[in-house]
C-alpha cells in the first residue's frame, strides 16, 4: 500500500477568471510529456492528466506559479 503519489505537472496557463464579485487567477496544470529521462519515467505513469485551480485575489500561491516551468504535485489522503 503507498501513502502517496507525486505527479510532475507543467503549468500551461494562467489566467484571469470573472466571477459577479470579483475576478481570481485560474491556474491549469497538465502532466508532463517526454521520451527521456525523469519526464519519461513519469509520462510513462501518467501519460495524460489535468489539473486546475482559481486563487483568491490577495494570496500569494496566484504569484508561485509560472507558464511553461513544471511542478511536483504530491497527493495524500486528508481527513475529513
């Protein structure tokens, strides 16, 4: 049994989304894709997938993220 997993994601966009009170950063991560290396090894695992997130304005997670650079995102289970 594994107590996690950890996917390796690109940020392939930020943007701004519009909501009746107020606009917050939407950022969509996808999973990386390659034929060498580290990228391989977890394509190989996940060759597709897609994650996305809007940020409250005022915090400092919608400044983190940045187009193109790839992140670890690590899944473990959470109470309730």
């Amino acid at each position: 049994m594994i107590d996690r997993v950890i996917a390796k994601m690109t940020c392939n966009s930020l943007g701004t989304t519009q909501y009746q009170y107020g606009s917050q950063t939407k950022v969509s991560l996808g999973a990386v894709y390659s034929t060498t290396g580290e990228n391989k090894d977890f394509c190989d695992a996940t060759p597709s997938g897609e994650c996305w997130m809007n940020i409250a304005p005022g915090f400092a997670a919608a400044e983190f993220f940045k187009p193109g650079k790839k992140y670890y995102v690590t899944f473990t289970e959470a109470p309730d």
